[in-house]
C-alpha cells in the first residue's frame, strides 16, 4: 500500500464510470475515501474498493400479486410502469370494448320537443 499510485479525479471517474458532479459530491460529503493535497483531490485504488465493497447493494426479489416474480427497482419509473401494467392486465377480463364505456347511458341528451324539462 506504501508504493500504491494515488489516482486523479479523472482516473478515478474512468474506472468507476460516473459524472464528474456525482463524484464531486461524494468528496465534498466525505462518502469516498480521498486525500486532499493542496488543492488536489487523490485517491487510494485499494482504499475506493473496499468503500465499493461496503457500500455493495444486492437486489432482492419481490412477489406481486397476480403471482409474478420481479426484481426491485431503483426508478419509481419502473414501478409506476409494473403498477400500470398490472392495472390494465388485470382490467382485461373485466373492461372488454364490447362493452362500451360504462359512463355513458343511452337515450340521455335528447331534448324535450316542448321545450320543458
């Protein structure tokens, strides 16, 4: 470790394969190990690794209700698009277009030939 090489931001942004401004503010929260010389941020290899290693998240599987089986999202995207899906499958048998629309009555909408109501 005493003749490891300490890496630059734009190293370390190349091996992590993030935006400038995420790393930045890695730095500035004090998340990331680093080293600050002068003005100069520099990293350990070894040190970002096992701070990588630490911080690992496993995904977990989650059973929704029509019995299907799928992984866990970081996006809300992604379960407002699950939460969608599922509505309208589950809709299918019940809403057929056959059926018409359920809000409208026939016969509602004609006028009086008199005039009153």
């Amino acid at each position: 470790m005493k003749n490891e090489k300490l890496l630059a931001i734009v190293d370390l942004l190349a091996y992590l394969r993030i935006k400038p401004k995420t790393l930045y503010s890695k730095v500035e929260s004090g998340e990331i190990p680093h080293y600050k010389i002068g003005h100069l941020i520099r990293f350990r290899k070894s040190e970002v690794e096992a701070w990588l290693a630490r911080n690992r998240k496993t995904s977990r599987a989650v059973t929704v209700r029509f019995g299907r089986t799928v992984k866990t999202s970081r996006s809300a995207m992604n379960i407002d698009r699950l939460v969608k899906k599922t509505i309208d499958e589950s809709r299918r048998g019940e809403y057929a277009p056959d059926h018409g629309k359920s809000d409208q009555t026939k016969g509602l909408g004609k006028e009086v030939e008199n005039g009153d109501l």
